[in-house]
C-alpha cells in the first residue's frame, strides 16, 4: 500500500511541476492549452495515464472487488 501511495504522490508532484513550468512559459494560458503542452512529452503522458489508473482501479475498482 505504501508503494501505491509513493507512486501516486511520485506522479502528482511531477504532474504539478510540469504545469508550474508550461504555465511560466506563457502566464495567460488556459487549463485546456496547458494540458495540451503537458501530454506533448511522451513521459508527462504515460504519468497522467498512471495517475489515472491508480485513481481508478483504487477508489473505483477496489471498492467493488470482495476481499
């Protein structure tokens, strides 16, 4: 579970620092142009997608699965 959690907070930090950096590049940028800059880099890509997972397999999934 801790594993789980680290790679999650792994993810959500690099997440945060790489719209920090495209958001300095042009200040009036929009959330959706901002994305848009973020998921050119393959590795900022993959990250969102895992982010994604774990969100969803965790708070979706799991909670559905008998133990």
């Amino acid at each position: 579970m801790m594993v789980s959690i680290g790679v999650f907070a792994v993810c959500g930090i690099l997440l945060v620092v790489s719209a920090l950096l495209a958001r300095r590049a042009d200040p009036d940028a929009t959330v959706g142009e901002l994305f848009d800059r973020i998921l050119v880099s393959r590795t900022t890509t993959v990250a969102v997608v895992v982010c994604w997972w774990w969100i969803g397999w965790h708070f979706l999934v799991a909670q559905t699965v008998d133990p």
